[in-house]
C-alpha cells in the first residue's frame, strides 16, 4: 500500500477553512471534517452563528475558531485566512461554500441585484480561493481546495435564477483554471455540485419567492427528473467534499463532482 494512504479519509492534524460554515453545507462539512481529525476555521459573515458551529465542533471533541468573514470583501477574506495562520498554523485545505442565491425574474432584475450575487458568488471566490492558493503555495506543503458550486452552473434547473446559474458556471471554471495551474505546486483544487439540497437558505429563498409571486418550478420539479428521487442532505454535500479533500483523492484535480440523485443524467 502506498505510504499515507492506510486511512484515505482521515485528515488528521489538517487545518481547513470554511466559507459558509454558519449553518447548512456549512456546518455539516465543519462537523464531518472534524470528525475526520481536522482543525477548523469556521467562517461566515454571520459571524455569531459561525461561532455557534465551532462550539458544536468543540463540544463533539474538535478544535475549532469561529469568525466572521465577508468574502466579498479582499481585506476581510485576508483577515480570515490571517486567524487561520494565528490559531492553527496556517491553511492546508480550503472548502468555500459560502454563497447568496436571491431569486429574481430575468427581466425584472435590476443591476444592482445582479452585481449584488456576483460580488459574493463570484468576486468572493476569487478572492477567497486566489489568496488560499498564495498561502499554500507561499508554504510549500501542497494542499486541497474543494469549491461547493452547483448544478445551476451546468444546466438550468429552476426559474428565476439567472445570476446564481452564471454565478456558479464561473465558479466551476474557476476551479478548472485554478487546478491547471496549482497543481505544480502539489495543490488540487475540485468543485461539488449540490443538486437540490434541504437547507434553511433553501428554505429561505422559496419562501421569499412566494412573497412576492414567483411561482416554484423548473426542470428539477417535474415528475422523474431525479433518477434516485431524492433531495439531498447537507451531509450528503460534506462526504463528497471530504472524498475529494482527503488522501482518497490524490490524483483527482480539476473535476467537478456532482451530487444530485442524478438529475444531470436525466
């Protein structure tokens, strides 16, 4: 057996950094890589509710600091990686998952709604995933980005959400383009591609839609449209984050990895 490789999944001592980790795909991915043997830096721009995630981190057994991050934000995003270096080190595996996904009427969307997503969505991952790569590269240890991007970005699955499904199609090039080139440095950068997945943003944003007299639908909703005829968890979200974190995966960069009961093969 190949050195290292004699527990795959464990990330033992790793320090990782979560965008999004207030609640959700979140939460569940700070969860299930602490359980895993990982430090974590839970970071959100709730910055209370992050802190409520490395206490749940800290009472199951793991190490963990909450903060609050504006990725939008270029000193925010430094700062975040900052407290990582401070706390644990430095950074060894990045999982960016923080997002907004309003959901507008193409042509009613003002510009102001449309710069709004893409200033989190797709500034912030630049921002976010450009300076953990300066990081890892700077120490010279290799290193695991995992972007949590969508099935939007690859087809259009409800209504009402241009921004997001151009928002997440740039992310997921980001993380081909950013394999492509990390990857000398021993760093593998991959994208999850959530299909529809039960979380209170989910929540959250049909129940603002009906407020103001969207209607629900889409591909996704009709009848046999997801093979498995399921909705996924955030832990379902949080395992495939970890496969492509951890040792398992040591010869995969640059995919995009789907998790969505198989609605893209239908």
């Amino acid at each position: 057996m190949t050195e290292g490789l004699e527990n795959p999944f464990r990330l033992d001592g790793k320090v990782v950094v979560v965008t999004g980790a207030a609640r959700g795909i979140g939460r569940s991915v700070a969860q299930i890589f602490s359980a895993a043997g990982a430090r974590i830096v839970a970071a959100d721009i709730l910055a209370e509710a992050a802190a409520e995630t490395a206490a749940l981190v800290s009472a199951a057994g793991g190490e963990a600091v909450g903060i609050g991050a504006d990725i939008s934000d270029e000193a925010s995003v430094k700062a975040m990686f900052d407290q990582a270096e401070a706390s644990f080190g430095g950074t060894d595996i990045l999982v960016h998952s923080a997002a907004i996904f309003p959901k507008y009427a193409l042509l009613d969307m003002t510009v102001e709604q449309w710069d709004k997503i893409h200033a989190v969505n797709m500034r912030g991952s630049f921002l976010t995933v450009r300076e953990a790569l300066r990081r890892m590269i700077a120490a010279q240890k290799g290193g695991a980005i995992v972007a949590v991007s969508s099935v939007s970005g690859e087809r259009a699955v409800v209504f009402h959400n241009a921004a997001y499904n151009a928002s997440k199609a740039g992310l997921t090039n980001l993380t081909r383009t950013s394999a492509l080139e990390a990857g000398k440095h021993g760093i593998r950068v991959n994208a999850v591609l959530p299909g529809g997945t039960a979380t209170e943003g989910a929540k959250e944003a049909t129940a603002d839609m009906r407020s103001r007299g969207l209607e629900i639908g889409g591909p996704i909703t009709i009848p046999g449209r997801v093979p498995l005829g399921m909705m996924g968890q955030p832990e379902d979200i949080a395992h495939a984050c970890l496969f492509l974190a951890s040792p398992a995966a040591r010869a995969i960069t640059g995919q995009a990895l789907a998790v969505d009961g198989g609605f893209l093969v239908s």
